[in-house]
C-alpha cells in the first residue's frame, strides 16, 4: 500500500471526516456532491490563503477553520489532482457560534496541491440541507442533547 489513507480507502469502508464537534459522512457527501453537480469555483488567493496559512503544529493545515493532517506522502498519490473538492455548510452547533458557514470537508490535499502550484480549484457546494443529510446520527443526537429546547 502506497500510504495509511490510500490503505484505508482500500479497504472501501464508510469514509468519515471529523470537524470541530461534526462527523461528516463523506461517502454520502460524495453521492450527493455527484448527483447534484452544483459545482463553485474557488480562485487561486483563497485556496492559498486556506491552504497555505500557517497552522499551529507541523504536518498540519488549517483549511475552513479547522486544522487537518496533510501527509507529504499521500500529495503525490492523488489520482485526480482536479477532481472537485467537497465544501458543506456547518450548521450552528453547541459550543459554536456561526451557522451556515461553508467548510472543505473533502479534498484537502487536493487543496494544498492546488495551493502550492497557485491553482484555483472546483469545489461541489452542498446546501445546508444536503449537509445536514451527511451528519453522522450520533452527533445529531449529541447536539439534541445539548440544545435542550
Ligand atoms: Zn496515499
């Protein structure tokens, strides 16, 4: 195997981000994202300034807000570097003040490829209701329970 995220996607499992306090189910994000086709551009200064700014730890990114691990190795495994990345609206959560805000759940190493070569990228847009849809049950169940009106 190539790397541990080319190992994990190998095995075809169920692929699950994690942002701020959110699971996002990105297998379903991605049969949304392909059914819908509402493709955005994102131009080149802001993949670069989401990309590209400093983050607190080494091995790091900060891309919408939240940091992420960039493996160096898995930057040359991508098989499409332009295969649009997936941006979903966070809904307001406990413990977070903004709602609606729109993140990059999808495709970050596609950004910081795109970052370093001053490249803008396509990104597929999922509604606040299609984003909703890619919640995991368990944390909607989470902020129920901490929002108890
Ligand atoms: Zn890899």
């Amino acid at each position: 195997m190539k790397c541990l995220i080319c190992e994990e996607r190998a095995k075809g499992k169920k692929e699950v981000a994690r942002f701020g306090p959110i699971y996002w189910d990105i297998t379903k994000a991605k049969q949304i994202a392909k059914e819908r086709q509402n493709i955005i551009e994102l131009p080149p200064e802001q993949v670069r300034e989401e990309a590209l700014s400093p983050a607190p730890r080494e091995g790091y990114s900060v891309i919408g807000g939240f940091e992420t691990v960039i493996d160096e190795d898995h930057l040359s495994h991508i098989p499409d570097p332009t295969e649009p990345v997936i941006v979903a609206c966070l809904p307001p959560y406990p413990g977070g003040d903004q709602g609606d805000l729109p993140i990059v759940i999808d495709g970050h190493h596609r950004m910081v490829l795109a970052a370093r070569e001053g490249r803008g990228v396509s990104a597929y847009f999922l509604s606040l209701d299609e984003s909703r849809r890619c919640i995991l049950p368990k944390l909607k169940l989470v902020a129920a329970i901490d929002r108890p009106r």
